[in-house]
C-alpha cells in the first residue's frame, strides 16, 4: 500500500514500485497498481499493489529488496507492506 496527500505523487511511486518489483523477480506475479477500494482517507490517496509468489523465500527477497530501497523513497509518499494481509480494504 501506498499513500500520501498528493494523488499524483502516490500514483507516479506506485508505477515506480511496481516496475521495480517486476524487474527483481520472475518468479513473483505483479498485479497493478490500482486505486484502493477505499482510495482515499484523511486526505491520503491509498494505491494497492499486490505480489503473489509460489514461493514464500522469492517473496520475501522481493520484499526486502523493497524494504532496502525504502530509504530512497520520494518525500510524502509512504508505503506499507504487509505480507498475508487479512483485509485489503
């Protein structure tokens, strides 16, 4: 998940997130970005991208690639990951 006050400054991260996790993993499946089925709150734009792997270690290496990359990350926009999520509301 990402979110942030400027909607396109979250939707720009979320296109730039999601290349890069197609780019590091072949063995991950990348599906979207798209708006959050609740796509704003508190004046925070929310784009979901979801990562689907076969295997559970590809994932988490994609995953922690994303963590390491995190720091380097454009201002106002941030990013949540949340592996098994119960609700992607």
């Amino acid at each position: 998940l990402l979110l942030g006050t400027d909607e396109k400054k979250v939707e720009s991260e979320a296109e730039t997130v999601a290349t890069q996790l197609r780019d590091a993993s072949t063995q991950c499946q990348v599906l979207g970005p798209v708006a959050a089925p609740i796509a704003r709150i508190q004046g925070r734009y929310r784009v979901h991208i979801l990562v689907k792997s076969p295997s559970r270690n590809a994932l988490h290496g994609v995953l922690d690639q994303l963590g390491e990359q995190k720091k380097a990350r454009r201002k106002g926009v941030d990013r949540i990951i949340d592996v098994d999520p119960y609700s992607m509301l």
